[in-house]
C-alpha cells in the first residue's frame, strides 16, 4: 500500500485511531475530512504533502506526529482541530496553504522552520488561544488575515526579509500592545491592525509607502505614531476611533488626507498640516471634540464637508 486516496476516510464518525503503514507515500486531499473522533496520528516519513483538507475539522484531534520529509500543507489541511495544542513542523517545510491551522482553537504555540518561505492567506485565522510565533527568517510577505482573530496573541517578530503586510493580517489581535514593523516592509494593505485595542505605540519606518484604509481603526490605546516621510495619501478610516491619539505630525510629502482618516479620534488636541496638503476630503477629523484649531495652508484646494467639528478654527497661513 502507497497511497490514501482522496476522501479515504471522510465523514468516518467513529474512527478514533488509524495505523498508516511506512509504505504510503501519498495521502489524498480530504482523506480524513471530518473524522470527529480522531485523537492522533503518525504520519510516515515517506509523505512529502499533506493535501488540502486532510483533517478538516477533527475537532478531537490533538497530538500530530509530521514526517521528517515533509514539504507542504495543503490549504484548511487542519482547519478546525481544535483540540491541537502546539505544532512543531519539520526544518523541510516550505509552504504553508491558506487556513491550514485556521480556527484550531487550543493551539498555542507554533514553531515555524526557517525553510518556509510562503503562508497562504489565513493560516492561522481565528486561532484564539495563539500567544507567540516565531517566524522565518526568510518570510517575504505576512498574507492576508494571517493572524487576524488571534485574540491573544501578544508578542510577534516581524523579521527583516517581509516587504509586504497583507490585509487585515493582525485585525482584532486584541492583546498586540507593541510591535516593531522593520525597513525592509514597503506596503500595508487595509485593516493591517484594525481593532487591536492594546496596541499603544506604532513606528512606521520611512521605508513604507502606502497605508491601506483602516489599517489603525480602533486600536484605542494608541496614543502615538510616526508616519513615514514619503507617504503621499493618508487612507481613509486609517486611525478612526484611535480614542487616546493626542497628536499627529502629517509628514512632508502627504497631498491626500482622506475620508474618515482621524474621524472620533476624541483625544486629538494638535494636528499639523503640511503644505503638501492639496485636498482634505469629508469627515477627516469629524468628532475630534479636543480639537479646537487647525493651522491651514493655502495650499489646500478642497475641503470636504463636516472635515473638521463644527468647534475647531481654521487659521490659513500664506
């Protein structure tokens, strides 16, 4: 025997166990899709992949012993086993799929080797209990809502080879309070930190040039962020909510603030305004109550309606 084909073992209600000869080389997508029984496993060292939805939602299963040969985990392979404690991959894996450890409830720690070098979108969605990761050296990208929902995670490293951080990909992170986002990253999609309520100081190197919209929106506890120097728009809804920002210093370059960008930002008492500034569109600083003047450039051609509360002064300065 060589192979487990696909959906071997699906929807098997009752299978606890399985022993799989050190003959078999390849294990089907779906193969044990759904086993809610399934307390571990012992993969032997001749599997190189472990294929998309091979343990899917084997809520019972938590001990998996990975080959020494293993290569890649397919998307959702163990979506939903939340009984999963900790996974320790082997140093030959190189690719994660999308949601391959999404929504494992109990899992706490995860060892990832330095061979990886790609993790799919998801990987660790919703993982509540997730506290720490240690990731490769060699990572070049943090995908899309990679981390987003692990509501506990508290320290992370992002390492130097990461150019890009996708969407959302440490949204509602609510124990995040600190994280150090490294030179070599050149873009954020949306969402990137949207909802981490103890996220309390964020330094973004100049090195970063575009912030997708939203990226800060309600992180509550931020009270200050350095902007990097060649951002040209500041997004929409980029640090809505943020309750507790005082202050904000828009670098030199910024043409666009736009819609929302400082919207409810109720501890706002100082914002300066470059003469980069070409447009200010609708709802930028609306409800910044602590906000009661703004020193404007005749720079600024457009100003969009409710910009700014109806208490604030606008000082123009030629």
């Amino acid at each position: 025997m060589t192979i487990i084909e696909d959906c071997a073992f699906c929807d098997c209600r009752f299978l606890q166990s399985i022993d799989i000869p050190d003959s078999v080389g390849t294990i089907g997508k779906s193969a044990f899709k759904r086993c809610p029984e399934l307390r571990s496993i012992e993969l032997p060292d001749a599997v190189t992949r472990i294929e998309d939805s091979t343990f899917l939602e084997c809520a019972e299963l938590a001990s998996v012993k990975f080959p020494k040969s293993l290569e890649y985990i397919g998307s959702e392979a163990f979506k939903g086993c939340r009984k999963l404690v900790s996974v320790d991959l082997p140093g030959t894996v190189s690719s994660l799929g999308s949601r391959a450890f999404s929504n494992c409830s109990w899992l706490r720690t995860m060892i990832l080797p330095e061979s990886l070098s790609s993790i799919g979108e998801g990987a660790f969605e919703c993982s509540g209990s997730l506290s720490s990761v240690l990731l490769p050296g060699n990572l070049k990208t943090i995908s899309d809502d990679c981390f987003s929902g692990c509501t506990r995670l508290c320290c992370i490293r992002i390492p130097e080879s990461v150019t890009r951080l996708g969407h959302s990909c440490f949204k509602s992170c609510n124990r995040l309070a600190s994280i150090d986002i490294p030179e070599s990253v050149t873009s954020m999609g949306e969402r990137v930190f949207d909802g981490c309520a103890c996220l309390t100081d964020v330094c973004i190197p100049d090195s970063v040039k575009s912030i997708g919209g939203m990226s800060f929106n309600e992180c509550k506890s931020l009270k200050k962020v350095r902007l990097p120097n060649d951002l040209e728009i500041i997004s929409y809804n980029l640090f809505r909510r943020c309750e507790n920002l005082e202050s904000v210093e828009i670098p030199q370059n910024v043409r666009v603030i736009e819609w929302g960008a400082f919207s409810e930002c109720k501890s706002l008492e100082s914002v300066t305004i470059p003469g980069s500034i070409k447009k200010i569109e609708s709802y930028a600083f609306e409800k910044c109550w602590n906000l009661d003047s703004v020193k404007m450039p005749d720079s600024v051609e457009e100003v969009g309606e409710k910009a700014f509360p109806e208490h604030c002064t606008i000082e123009l300065i030629r």
